[in-house]
C-alpha cells in the first residue's frame, strides 16, 4: 500500500471516527436516561406539545401516563373586582404617609382586596360530618372496630396527598394506640401534634380533648383521669376543606408528634410518628371561596402488560431533547421490547408507540381514569374509549379519547378496558379537549376537539406522524446549540450525574440543563396556545401549589427571560396573547381600584384574566405587573426589531401600562419624589409607599415608551409628559449598610435572607442600574444581594445567577448552578427529572437559570455585545450557535481555554454593531441578513 494513501487512509478514518463520536456525544449529552421506571411524579419524563402535556412513568408491568389539557381549570367567567374600592385609596395611602401600617393593611384586607368565588355551606356539611354521616357507628369511642381499616405514615407536613392520599380533600377518621408507663399515672398529659389541616376533633379513650379549626399547632392538654394504665387510644376526625390535609406535624422533621407528661417534652416522651389507621368518611366538601382558579390535572392513563414475572434486564428509559421523544427500552424472556412516545402538534394529540423483537409479543390492558369525582369513561367503538370530566365547582368540562391501531393480534373492549392481545406493534393516540374558548367564553364542545385531531391522524402511518412531529418540533430546538465540552460523568444516567455534579467537573450537564429548560418552554408554550403556567403544562394535584397558576411578581416573567436569548421568540406568542387578555380585564381594575385610566395587574392572574388584588393586604397589593409583562413586549422588539410589532401590538399595551402609572404616581411629602403607594416589595416587608422595585419598573416603562415613541414617530405631547415625570421618580438609593435601599426609607435588615431579591430588579432583568450608567448603585446592588446571601428557593436562586452574571463573576455564577443543580433534600434544587424544586416543583427555576448561563456568555441590555463577560473557570472551552442579542443580531461563538476564540454575527436588521470582549471594542456597521466572521481579538475575517 502506497504511504501516502495510507497516511490518507488513516486520517480519513480518524476524522470519520471523530466525528461519529461528536455526534453520538452530542445526542448522549441532550438525553435525560435512567436505568429504573419513575417510582414517583418528579422521577417521570414530560413531553408536550403547548396544548397538551403528559408525564411518563415507564413502568415494566404497568406504565402510568398522566396527562393535562392546559385549559381545564377551576372556576369560571366571573367579576373579580370590588366595586367602589377606589374610595379607600386615600385613605390607605394617608395611613402609610403617617406609618400606620397595620391600620393601613386592615383597611385594605376589608375593602381592597379581590372578590373570592362563591363558598358552600360549611355550617352544614361540619354538622354532617359530626353527626356521622358516611362512617358506621362512632370511631371516637374506644373499642371501636378498626380492624379493617387501612393504615397511613402520620405526620405528613406536605399533606395526606403526600403519604397515599392523593386529591383528597373531606373528613377523614385516624386511629392508634399507645401505652402509658406506670409512673405516668395520676399526671395531666400533653398531646403535641402541632399543624392538622384544617379542622380536628380529638379524642382521648372517647372523651374529648381538643377541637381547632384553623392551622396553629395542637398542644392538648389530656387529664390524668381519662388515662388507663396500659393501652389508650388517639381517635380524631379531621376536617380538610381544601388544598393540603392531614395531621401535618412540623416542617422539621426531627421534631416528633407525640405525647409527655405536662412540663417535660416530647423526647422524654412516646412518639407518635407511625402508621396510624384511617377511614375515609367523606369526599366531597363545600366549595371553599377562592380569590383565584387553579390549574387541574385532567387524567390518568395506565398499561397493564401481561407478562411473565421474569427478571427484566437492559431496562433504560429516556427523553431525547434533540427529538422530543420519550422512549422506554427493555428485555424479558429474551424479548426486546421498545416504547416511543411524544406529543404531536401537528396532530393535536399524545402518541405511544410499542414494539417488540417478536412478532405476536404485545399484550396489555388500557385503561383510563381521572382523580376528578366526576368523570366517566364509555366505550366509542371497538378500538376507542373516552374519558369525560367535570371540574368540581367549575364551569369547565373535558373529554379525553384513546385510540388503538394494531398490527395482527386482537383489539376489544372488556370492562371499559381497551384489550389487546399479541400484537406486532401498537399505535396510541391519546387526545383531550375542553369547552373552554376564552376568559369569557365556555360555550365549546370538547368532542369537536378530539373528533379534529383524530380525523388528522387518519390513514397516516406511525411514521408519517413521527416525522410530522419531528419537523415542527425541531424548527425550534435545533436554532440553538451549546457544547461546554466533554467529561467523565456525561455517560452515567442522569440520576448519577445530578448527585455527582455539585461536587464534580461536569460542564456538559450545565449544556443539558440549558437545553432542557428550551425543551420544557417549547413543550409547553407553542404560538396559539396558553402561556406557561407556575409548573409549565404539568400538574398532577386537584389542589397544585399556588394553583399552579401566573404569579406576576417574578415567576410567570422568569418563564419567558430564555425565549428571546435562547432564540426561541416565536414562544412568546402564548405571553403575548396573555397580556392583551389581562389589559382588558386590567382596565376595569385601574377604574374600580385606582381611577385611573390604563391598566393594572397585581400580583396574580389565572385562566380567567384575573387582575385584583388577592389573598392578604401585606403582599397582594402590588401594582407593577403589567408594567413589567410590558418590559418583555418592549424586549421582543429590541431583539428583532420589527417595527410593525412594535406599532400594533407592544406600544399600545405599554402606552397603556404607563398611561395608568401617569394617574397613579404621587408625590411624597417628606421628598416631593413621585412614588408608588399603596404596594409591596414582593412578599417582603408588608403594604409600604414608595418600594424600590416599582420604582425601577416605572422608570424603565416610561423611558421604553420615550423611545418607543421616537422609532414610531407619534404621541410627542405624550412623550413629552412621560419626559417630565420620569426625572421625578424617586431615584435608586445607597443605604447606611452600602446597599440599595429596598424601600424609600433606609431600613433594610442585613440579616433578612428573603427568597425574593426585588429591589435588584434594576441590574437583572431590568437595566436601571448597569456598569457603564453608574457603577456605584452597581456596587450597592451586590452588595445587598451580599446580604442576602446565596441560599435560597429554586426559581430565586435561577434570579441570582442572572444577577452575578450581570455583576460579571462568572465563578459566583457557577457557585450556584450547583447549588440549583443538585438532588432535592427539603431544600432548593433538582428533582431526578431535573424539574426545579422550590421545592416543592416550580418550573421558572428551570427557565430562569437556563436565561442566566446565556447571561454569562453574552450580554446586550447596555448598548453593544458583550462577550463572555462572566465565563466561569470550569466552563473553559465552549462553543455556542445561535445565541440572540438585543439589535437584531444573531451569534456563534468559541472559546478555549477562557479565551474568545471566534465570533460569527449575523445581522437580522442591520444597523451599527457595537461590540466588547475584555478591553477590546469596535463598532461596524451591518447589513440585514449579512453574517460578519471575526477572530478572539475581534478583528474582521
């Protein structure tokens, strides 16, 4: 063989290696894979397609699929406004003028608070349920029979739910037993079981001791003459009107539940943490008056497989984020068996595919089913049952259809069971619809919606549906890559590689976060659809945290800080449509609430486009929410810079923002500053005039529609007054403690470690305070988030990497990705399907840490592009294709060993581009749809 040739030869072959190696790195490093089934809801994989959303459990013998339909909420179209609250402004802002406070957050909590929904007859279902009704005989008495009663781990702090329970809300009766020593006797006990939810009844030997309807914690006091010798018996009946029940205990689960001779404690007492006995006695309690909707868990689909009760080997499930494809693979009696499932668009519908490396080899049951009381499930045809459900208390009702196609083998119905029997392969289609239409519509028919999707399914193959899917997803994901370079750890299964990353080098899995957080945007956020709520599209609880609604105060903003960075624009769209809804309801706020004209939101919103203030006066009065939503309409066009957005739809709704803010703003009397009041600093420091954060918001809006108004050419007498009040704002200020003030007095605690950082909103996401403007308010900003420390929620702790990326330390910055990524242990961080703890689940930590490490390599809100201005160490090498930057401009960039290596720019809009790398600068001017190739020291190609 000639040398040559051969050297050539080799070289060839190297490269081709290499490259298959790249390739299959790159696809292993955007998988999730694990080596065992999900044992519980934040172990299963998500799939979604906007509208729809599923969870994947992947079980051998039984595989669990719980799935959503975005638009099945509780409640109804209804006024969520206090009419004539307006008369009470002056009042509340008079009280916190003279700092009174309480006074002030008393009057507000009677007349300035939102309307709650209609409440049902508590009175009578309580006296039901004493009298009772739904349980044979009496369960206070002592030798009651509890033989066949179930039993359940007590305490439980998250609820019942938590513990077997699960969308149980009603009267429940719980029984044990314990045995008090000799020298107890003649001594008055203590019965210490500190939170039960919501009501109990509480019965020592049959008598009892102690009743308590709200949450503050039981300490009963048990006389010496209702105690036996020996055995004695805890009966309790306990009330759970809505949301968490149970005996709940204490959040720090090294303090006990249990019972003490009075003046000693529950270490020197017998503890009560055990399997106590239950009975359910009734399910279905009045309707509790609620400020706002939450967002519902539609169904529940279960395989049961018939198989033999083998060993299962070569178990693997996975979620290709390249694909969006979810798949289960294993071996049982030397089969190979494979499950692929996704959420299709384009077919408006949840697919599961199933094969095997044997003909005749698939056998299973499906059924359907729904945690909501109300719901039926009928057979359609020989080959499709349906699932109809009815929210309780609402106006909103669903239907859900499952279709099977088969290949040879047998399809019937038995028991409402789809039965199949020795397929080849098995298509599923899983489709969901509801009568929902708008805020103010829900006049549809959920059938009209599966009857759509299936009849476009028809007469296409598995294939031609997969290959749909993989097209319309992919038009997203695939306009981004990032590639932090190889490790050790990126061929162990996910599980593996969470518990390792804090403490290990594993750049790649900072890549497959920040991809994972584009997939869960796309996968529940496509244009046409709602917007991406508190848990994206994924909820499996009647009672889900916060609702699982639109928390306005940072997390339904955090959902979208990736999509214009991480160009994924067009996912704007659900927000956009969001924010015209609320501006409409907004309206009718600003008059009842403030008269004033434009439109406010406060601190939450639902399905409806609720826009009042809601739950307690110390937080809920916040009134920045629309300005803010307003920042990412302002932010859509910076980065794309289409004006004919800017003309229809974003100005419009800010003009609006700031024409309320124009009515709203008064003066200080110690200052003359304008300054906003009645609100909050979110969540933090009660009802106050004049927080930091609003001011911030303000200030941004009015300077964004200044300029807003410039570009358009219109509404000078308008820009003119907006010129005016933004110099009267009351301005950012530098505390006795070096920080920023939180509020407009000077009273900030350094030792309060609040999760909500508000008063920052300046330096991220907004740009009141920057670098280049004024490094000394800068300085204050760190170092009140200094004070706050690094501890914190999931989401916040996603809002500090943004902040110490805009603060430009980089190793700070990666500090707390792994702080964020790490294995959940009652406290922030990861759950195993990297869904962000709070805990419990919120999905924004998700999207705003991926948001943050975007925020690292590039930065574009200060007038130019700055590059890799807070690149951690361990994040050395690293190449990234299709990060966005304000201007209109689209980059590609490398870097070795912590040095820009190239950067490739392509203009959208065309225009000066102004660049920054380190000590470098230059300024070039761009044509639209140009690409512009520099070198590290950026030096024209």
């Amino acid at each position: 063989m000639n040398m040559l040739f051969r050297s050539s030869l080799l070289s060839f072959l190297f490269l081709l290696v290499f490259a298959h190696h790249e390739a299959f790195s790159q696809q292993q490093n955007n998988q999730l894979w694990y080596t065992k089934p999900a044992e519980k809801w934040t172990d299963a994989l998500p799939i979604g397609n906007g509208r729809l959303g599923a969870m994947i459990f992947a079980g051998t013998s039984v595989d669990h699929i719980q799935f959503n339909e975005e638009t099945l909420w509780t409640g109804k179209p209804r006024n969520y406004n206090r009419k004539g609250a307006s008369a009470y402004l002056p009042e509340i802002r008079k009280l916190l003028f003279e700092g009174k406070q309480k006074e002030a957050e008393d009057l507000a909590q009677q007349q300035f608070m939102g309307l709650q929904s209609d409440a049902g007859d508590r009175t009578k279902w309580v006296k039901e349920m004493r009298s009772g009704t739904g349980i044979p005989g009496n369960p206070a008495l002592e030798n009651y029979d509890d033989e066949l009663w179930k039993t359940i781990k007590v305490p439980a702090y998250e609820g019942w739910e938590a513990v077997g329970l699960v969308n149980l809300d009603g009267a429940v009766w719980f029984r044990t037993t314990f045995d008090v020593p000799e020298n107890w006797m003649a001594k008055d006990l203590v019965l210490d079981l500190n939170r039960i939810r919501d009501q109990d009844f509480t019965y020592i030997n049959g008598s009892l001791v102690g009743n308590t309807d709200n949450n503050e914690p039981r300490k009963y006091i048990i006389p010496a003459k209702l105690i036996k010798k020996g055995k004695n018996v805890i009966a309790i009946q306990v009330l759970n009107y809505y949301d968490k029940g149970g005996l709940a205990g204490y959040k720090d689960v090294k303090k006990k539940i249990g019972i003490y001779p009075q003046g000693s404690d529950v270490e020197h007492g017998i503890s009560l943490v055990k399997e106590w006995k239950y009975k359910i006695q009734n399910e279905d309690p009045p309707e509790v008056a609620q400020y706002q909707a939450s967002y519902q868990p539609f169904g529940d689909l279960n395989l049961y497989f018939k198989q033999p009760e083998l060993p299962v080997t070569n178990y693997k499930r996975s979620l290709d984020l390249n694909t969006a494809i979810s798949k289960t693979t294993y071996t049982l009696n030397g089969i190979n068996y494979q499950r692929e499932y996704f959420a299709s668009q384009p077919n408006q519908a949840i697919v599961i595919h199933l094969s095997a490396s044997k003909t005749g080899s698939i056998s299973f049951d499906a059924a359907l089913s729904s945690a909501h009381r109300k719901s039926v499930v009928k057979v359609l045809n020989d080959h499709t049952i349906s699932l109809s459900v009815q929210v309780k208390d609402g106006a909103l009702r669903g239907e859900s259809r499952l279709t099977a196609i088969i290949k040879n083998g047998s399809i019937k119905i038995i028991n409402n069971k789809i039965n199949i029997n020795k397929a080849d392969e098995v298509t599923l289609y899983l489709t969901a619809g509801t009568n929902f239409i708008n805020a103010d519509d829900v006049s549809g028919n959920p059938t009209n919606v599966n009857e759509k999707a299936l009849a476009s399914l028809k007469n296409k193959t598995y294939t031609e549906v997969k290959q749909n899917h993989l097209k319309e997803y992919q038009q997203y994901f695939n306009k981004f890559n990032i590639d932090f370079g190889r490790s050790a750890n990126e061929n162990l299964p996910t599980d593996e590689r969470l518990e390792k990353f804090a403490n290990s080098n594993d750049p790649s899995f900072v890549g497959l976060y920040v991809q994972y957080g584009r997939y869960l945007l796309i996968s529940s956020s496509r244009p046409g659809t709602q917007s991406a709520n508190l848990q994206g599209i994924w909820n499996d609880l009647l009672s889900p945290p916060w609702g699982s609604k639109y928390t306005t105060n940072i997390n339904l903003e955090m959902n979208y800080w990736p999509t214009e960075i991480l160009n994924l624009s067009a996912l704007n769209d659900p927000l956009f449509q969001k924010i015209k809804g609320l501006a409409e309801k907004g309206k009718e706020t600003a008059k009842d609430y403030y008269d004033a004209n434009g439109w406010v939101l406060h601190h939450n919103t639902d399905l409806w486009n609720g826009t009042a203030p809601i739950n307690a006066s110390n937080h809920g009065i916040w009134v920045t929410g629309a300005a803010w939503l307003s920042q990412h309409l302002w932010e859509h066009y910076l980065f794309g810079k289409d004006k004919k957005f800017l003309e229809t739809e974003a100005y419009p709704l800010m003009k609006q923002s700031a024409l309320f803010f124009e009515d709203f703003l008064v003066k200080d009397p110690k200052t003359g500053w304008l300054i906003s009041t009645p609100s909050n600093s979110p969540e933090n420091g009660g009802l106050v005039a004049g927080p930091t954060m609003d001011h911030q918001i303000i200030r941004t809006l009015f300077r964004n529609c200044i300029q807003a108004s410039k570009v358009l050419g219109k509404d000078e007498t308008f820009r003119k007054s907006l010129e005016e009040k933004v110099k009267q704002i009351a301005p950012n200020q530098i505390g006795k403690y070096g920080q920023l003030q939180e509020w407009l007095e000077d009273k900030d605690d350094t030792t309060n470690k609040h999760r909500h950082v508000s008063h920052l909103w300046g330096v991220y996401p907004g740009n009141d305070i920057t670098w280049d403007s004024n490094a000394k308010m800068m300085n204050a900003a760190k170092q009140s988030l200094l004070y706050r420390g690094d501890e914190a929620t999931g989401w916040s702790l996603a809002w500090k990497i943004n902040f110490w990326a805009r603060f430009k330390e980089g190793d700070h910055v990666m500090k707390l990705i792994k702080m964020l990524i790490k294995p959940v242990n009652n406290s922030a961080g990861s759950y195993l399907n990297l869904f962000d703890a709070h805990p419990p689940f919120q999905i924004d930590g998700n999207f705003g840490a991926s948001a943050g490490i975007a925020e690292m390599l590039v930065q574009s809100h200060e007038g130019y592009l700055d590059i890799l201005p807070a690149l951690p160490t361990e994040l050395s090498f690293g190449a990234v294709k299709g990060i966005c930057a304000r201007g209109g401009f689209e980059l590609n960039l490398n870097w070795k060993n912590g040095l820009l290596t190239s950067l490739e720019i392509k203009s959208k809009a065309g225009g000066v581009c102004k660049i920054r790398y380190k000590n470098q600068e230059i300024n070039m001017d761009t044509k639209a749809g140009e690409i512009y190739k520099l070198n590290g020291n950026l030096k024209l190609l």
